[in-house]
C-alpha cells in the first residue's frame, strides 16, 4: 500500500469483543491509518469491553464510538462514517463485519484493483465460510431473488461484509437509515450503478466470514429484518410507481412461500410471524435478539 493514500476502517461491534479484537488483529498492519469502532451493543458491561480494546493497538488507530441505542447496520455505519469524516478527507473507506479474519493483503488487493478500475465505487471480495465460498450475488429486483451469476433484471451487489468503498461516490448518507439490517448493501449497490458508477466483486477469497454472529438465523429478529429489506427495496429501487407495484406484487407469493418454509424447517411459526409483522410494518424492538433470540 502506498503510504500516501489515506484509508480509514469503519466497523461495528454488537457483544463478542473477543470476536471483534481477532477480527482488528488482522488488520492492524493493513495500511488503515485509522478505523472507527461503533459498538451498537447498548450494554454498559459491554461497552468498557469495547473500550478496552483500543489498549492493544496503537494510540489513536482504534477510535470507539458508543451508540446511544443498537442503531442497526445503515445508522451505526453512517455514524462511524460521520466521525470518520472529521479525522479528515480519505481515499478510500473499507466497510468491514467484525466476523471476519482477513488475510494480510486483502487491503492491498482491493487497493490495487480500484486504482485499476478508476470507475469502480465499490468493490467486495469473496470470503471463504468454511463450508463455502461466498461472494458477490445478482440481485433481480422483480422479484427480490438473488442468483450467483447475471439473469435478466439482476444487478451486481457488493455484499457488506466487506467493502471498499471510493468516497467521492457518495453524495449524502453513506448507508440509507430505513433499513435496519439486511438490504441496506443491495440499495447501496443499485444507488451507486443509477449514478453510473460501477459496483465489482473479487472472486478471489481474501478472507473468512462466519454469517449471522450478531442474529441467529431463524430467529424473529432476523426473519423480520429478512422480509422488511424485501419490502423496503421493492418501494426503492425504481423511478416509476406502476414498477413499485409490479415488484410488491411479485414477492408477496414467494416472501409467503418462503416463510411457509422456513416455519416447517423451524417446525416454528417464527418466520411466518415475522413475515406478517414485516408486511405491516410493524415495530420490533432491537433488543429483541438478547431476549430470547439470542444466540
């Protein structure tokens, strides 16, 4: 990396500090000369763990900001970003989980295709889960569906795991608020391609991800949140108000279909209950996770 290019880290930490510290451990000698830390976990305990562990890093590279309340995905990245912002002007951000162990040149890598690429605004790369290699999807906004390669309708989508991200794309909030989690990267992904810049994934696995740390999989806080970023991208990523209603329509059997499903994997009405919730966009309380749907 070369020592004049500015790169800051924006992250975020929901409980885990362990998982968090192994995660910052391998990407301490990356080239970030600053990474900004929001703890959304909104527990006092788990806030001085937090803290602490900017002790093991040099002074000033690890800066933790304590959220007022679990903002979720958008908002804790958009205050991380707002923070990052007055430390100065950067050539790049790298979005990343605190789920991931990266390897030493993932930076470097990233960096290296984007100078390559001087229309490409976002870039991700594959991760290695263990069991799979995950990498970028092509969401078909019709219908909401994701698929491996490019069908008709589709877009390319930089999945939020980790991101490097070319700031001058970026006109207002970096993450749009209204999603809590899930479906914010995909209205980041469409946003920037309508602006006409150009979103990419690396195919080679630079790093592990272990999926879902911070909301188990089928719980009612990540089947709600699932079903609502259906919803909102449905009413977001079009111009026209004949296509908000085509694509509501579409996803309502398959949304209905896929909740049915995954009740009778569960052998639990959770997802269907969730889905209900998230169509009449109905409240949950972002604590829901710690009270009994907590891994």
């Amino acid at each position: 990396m070369p020592t004049d290019v500015r790169v800051c880290g924006l992250m975020l930490a929901y409980f885990h500090a362990e998982m968090t510290l192994r995660c910052l451990k391998t990407l301490e000698h990356q080239g970030i000369e600053t990474l900004t830390l929001v703890d959304n976990s909104a527990d006092t305990a788990e806030h001085q763990r937090t803290r602490a562990l900017a002790q093991h890093f040099p002074a000033g590279w690890l800066q933790v900001i304590i959220a007022p309340e679990n903002l979720g995905f958008a908002k804790g990245m958009n205050l991380a970003w707002q923070h990052a912002q007055t430390l100065g002007e950067w050539d790049y951000a790298l979005i990343l989980n605190n789920d991931i162990i990266a390897q030493p040149q993932l930076l470097e890598t990233l960096h290296t295709h984007m100078t390559q690429h001087p229309r490409t605004a976002l870039l991700g790369v594959a991760a290695d889960t263990g069991t799979a290699i995950q990498s970028g999807l092509h969401y078909q906004r019709w219908t909401g569906l994701m698929f491996p390669t490019a069908v008709t309708g589709s877009f390319q989508v930089a999945t939020g795991y980790c991101l490097l991200l070319r700031p001058q794309a970026i006109q207002g909030e970096l993450f749009d608020p209204r999603y809590f989690m899930y479906g914010e990267d995909v209205e980041l992904s469409w946003r920037l391609r309508e602006q006409g810049w150009n979103v990419e994934i690396l195919a080679q696995p630079l790093l592990t991800h272990t999926p879902a740390q911070s909301s188990r999989e089928g719980s009612l806080f990540y089947e709600y949140h699932i079903n609502r970023g259906h919803w909102l991208a449905a009413q977001q990523l079009t111009h026209r108000a004949w296509e908000r209603w085509a694509m509501t329509a579409l996803r309502l059997p398959l949304l209905t279909l896929r909740a049915v499903l995954r009740s009778w994997r569960f052998r639990r009405l959770t997802p269907f209950k969730a889905f209900v919730m998230a169509g009449l966009a109905l409240p949950i309380r972002p604590t829901t996770l710690n009270t009994g749907d907590a891994p």
